[in-house]
C-alpha cells in the first residue's frame, strides 16, 4: 500500500499540470503570441545568426515559421509533463506491485494505457476550450501533437518506475518480461 503524502503529491501534480495547461490554453491570441513571440525570437536568433540583419519579409517569414514550431513542441511538452504526473499518479493509487507476475505486467500496462487515454481526452476538451477564447483556434492536429506528448511522457514514466521501482524491489518482475 503506498503513503498516503505519496498519492497527494502525485495527485496535486498531475492537478497541478492540468491548471498549468488550462491557463495557457485561456491566454488571448495576442497574449499567446507574445509568450511564444519571445521564446521564438531567442531561437531564431540562435539558429540564424543573421536574424536581425534579414530582410523584414524574409525576417517576418522566417519567425512565423520558428514561432509555430515554439508553439507546437510547447504543446507537446506540456503534455508530456501530464502523461508523466498522470502515470505517476495512478501508479500511487493502484499501483502494479502484485505477488503474480502475470497480474502486475497486465496492470502496469493497463496504467499507462488509461494515463495516455486520460492525457488524450484531457487534450481533446483542451482544443475545444481554445475554441472559446477569442483568436484561439482548437485543432485535430494539435489533439495529435498533445497525445504523442501524452504518450512519450507515459512511456518515459515507465521506464524509469521500472528501472527505479521493479526492477530493484522485485527481480520476479523482470522475469515476467522474460528477462
């Protein structure tokens, strides 16, 4: 049975990512593209260092283009910090350490599943509340950007409880692997 501070941790970060990516999602446009605009910029002036010397259009073109790629690994980003907490969370809850092999390798891939199913519905409604905002936008590509996020965040998470949790505490774990 986990510690009882154990869950609340983990589930007042994975809240607490949940908040983080509500309020960025809640950001105006012109908000939005500010943030980003700065973190664009800074890029733009390290892959480019003729940045500031461009042309205004080809300058212009050039920061559109950084700035959407900001934004997009922004997003994925986010999200993978949310399929970390979230697997992080449900394995304090109903964590995978059972005394049969067979059942706990079921659960601990049944936990990753439902966290990548939780982050991707998460991201899902995400676009739709960008849809509401004024100059936001919610798109299908973006609920697929956030789930790869979900995913690889998830993934990540595995393999460090393995590692660090089962591996150590319960050698029989591997063996359920057919290690």
């Amino acid at each position: 049975m986990q510690k009882t501070w154990v869950r609340a941790v983990t589930t007042l970060l994975t809240l607490g990512v949940m908040l983080m990516i509500f309020m960025f999602s809640t950001e105006k446009a012109e908000k939005s593209d500010a943030t980003s605009g700065v973190v664009a910029e800074w890029v733009a002036e390290k892959i480019e260092p003729e940045y500031k010397k461009m042309p205004e259009p080809q300058k212009t073109s050039f920061f559109k283009e950084v700035q959407y790629i900001v934004r997009k690994c922004a997003h994925f980003t986010e999200f993978a910090l949310l399929g970390c907490s979230m697997r992080l969370c449900l394995e304090s809850w109903f964590g995978a350490l059972d005394k049969n092999p067979g059942k706990r390798r079921k659960k601990f891939w049944l936990l990753a599943l439902l966290a990548w199913l939780g982050g991707t519905g998460y991201a899902a409604l995400d676009e739709i509340h960008q849809t509401m905002v004024d100059g936001r936008t919610g798109r299908p590509l973006d609920v697929l950007i956030d789930s790869s996020g979900v995913l690889t965040g998830t993934l990540i998470t595995l393999l460090a409880l393995w590692f660090f949790l089962y591996r150590r505490k319960n050698a029989d774990f591997l063996r359920a692997f057919g290690s």
